[in-house]
C-alpha cells in the first residue's frame, strides 16, 4: 500500500497485476488499482479532476487527465472516506504511476493533492537487485 497527506487529504494506493487480463505475448500487461480518498481536516472538500502520468519501463509516458474519478465527483465531509477502483494497461511488464487530484473547498479555495507514486510490477519482467 502507498500512501500519502496533502492538505489533510489522505491517497492511499493498492495496485494489483491482472494475470488474467494481461497477454505477455501481444506486450499487454494490466494492473488494477484500489484508491483510497480520506479527508482528514474538518473543512468539506469535493475532488474536482483528475491527473495521472503513467510511465512504463522503457521511460515512455502517458498522462491522462479529466473531470473526477470513475464518473464521479465525490464532496468529502471530515472523517468521510471514498474508495474506487481503476486500471492502467501497459506494453511492459512494469512501470509506475504518480499523480494529483485537484479539489475544491466549500469556500471555493482550489488546491492539489498529491496521488503517491506507486510500482506497476508483473511476474513477467526482469528483476534486478540494486
């Protein structure tokens, strides 16, 4: 799990390779990942859009960028929590993402939050020990 707080803002990330969706010999390897949203402050705040910058193992990179995550734009009471579900395919077999979330305020105050930059890893690659 990898996680982090931005503003009192917690993302916590949980990637999971998807043998079953991946096809090694076509250079398709998919992961799912698990997102965690939890306002730790006391302010309301809604997720507003979404970025991503997605980089496989060979240092090419896709961003990704739009309204909200999973169709929604979910507003975040003190103490409440959102968690969805996503996916990212790759042509290797590991690379990594990292991002950030841009929210609102009830008072109209925009900021980032970071996303932690987490390790897409599939039983298919070379691993080596630094």
């Amino acid at each position: 799990m990898y996680s982090t707080v931005t503003h009192d803002i917690k993302v916590s990330v949980q990637p999971v390779f998807l043998e079953d969706e991946s096809d090694p010999d076509t250079h398709r390897y998919v992961w799912a990942y698990r997102i965690e949203i939890e306002n730790l402050g006391s302010k309301t705040v809604q997720l507003l859009n979404r970025y991503w910058r997605i980089t496989d193992s060979r240092g090419e990179t896709q961003e990704v960028k739009g309204p909200g995550v999973v169709g929604e734009q979910p507003v975040l009471a003190g103490g409440e929590r959102f968690n969805y579900t996503s996916g990212a395919p790759l042509a290797t077999p590991s690379g990594f993402m990292v991002g950030t979330y841009e929210m609102t305020d009830m008072d109209g105050n925009h900021f980032d939050i970071a996303i932690p930059a987490f390790s897409l890893d599939s039983p298919h690659g070379q691993h080596t020990v630094n």
